[in-house]
C-alpha cells in the first residue's frame, strides 16, 4: 500500500495543484479531480463510438448494442459529475480539515482515478482488438468496462455523500 505522501505525488502528477490541505487549493483539488475525470470518460467514449463505427459497418449488432448501453452510461455519469454540488461542502468553508477527513478525501480520488485508468486502458484494449479483427472477446471486455464504470459511479457518489456530510 502506498504511504499517504506518495499518494498525493502520484495524484499530483495526474492533477496539477493537487491539495486538499490549504483552503484555498481544495476547490480548486476538486474541480482539477472532476475536470479529470469527465475529460478521460469521455476520451474512452470517443474510443467506444468508433469502435461501435466499425462493428456496425462489420454487421455485428451485438456488439454495437453493448457499446451503445456503455456510452449511455458514461455520457449520464460525465453529466452527473459536472453537475454535482460544487463548493458547498464544509470542507471548502473551514479554514483547517481534520487529517482524517483529507486522508479519506485523498482515498476517494486515488480510487477514482485507478478506476478510471481500468476503463481507458479497456477502451483501448477494445478498439485494438476491433484493429486486429479480433472481435471473439469485446463484448467479455465491455462488460468489464461496464462493470469497472459503475464501481467508480458509486466511488463518486460516496465520495459526494463524504464531502457533504463533512
């Protein structure tokens, strides 16, 4: 397991600015974190669209309704990400946060980030696939994506309810 420290290294390469312990950083660490994940969800939503392009045109109709489901689901979750309550957390009003609180904080967008790396990685390992015509396996991997996309969905809706209650 990583030291505290060099969790927020890992993040801060990641996220420029990544710092919940000053006030006036841990706005600007949360919108940096939600920018980052709405940008990456919908980079692997471009790999998806083509890779639905490219199995349409190849006929495979299974495969484009799993990916149509999958790109459903991800463009709501970039809408609800952009759109959670911003700023009105107590966390952003105090001028000291318990270290516990900015450890669990830190916990949630190390989580939400090795999830969202999980589904990039997939999105390309799929459209790579589709690259090779080798399509046996894509509807298994965006299943798994799928999967990986609803567990970070409830990392970020437990990761709200933890701000807002704070």
């Amino acid at each position: 397991m990583m030291s505290s420290s060099s969790v927020i290294e890992f993040l801060g390469k990641l996220i420029p600015g990544y710092d919940y312990r000053a006030k006036k950083s841990r706005l600007n660490t949360d919108r940096s974190v939600r920018e980052k994940l709405a940008r990456e969800l919908k980079k692997a939503a471009v790999n998806l669209k083509e890779v639905s392009d490219l199995a349409y045109r190849d006929g495979k109709r299974e495969i484009v309704d799993h990916i149509k489901d999958v790109l459903k689901a991800i463009d709501l979750f970039v809408v609800e990400i952009e759109d959670a309550p911003f700023g009105q957390s107590p966390l952003f009003k105090v001028d000291k946060v318990n270290d516990d609180d900015i450890d669990h904080m830190i916990q949630f967008d190390r989580d939400l980030v090795e999830q969202l790396e999980v589904i990039t990685k997939t999105s390309e390992l799929i459209y790579d696939y589709v690259l090779k015509g080798e399509t046996s396996d894509i509807i298994i991997q965006v299943r798994k994506l799928k999967k990986e996309l609803d567990v970070m969905k409830n990392t970020f809706s437990d990761r709200l309810d933890y701000m807002m209650k704070r």
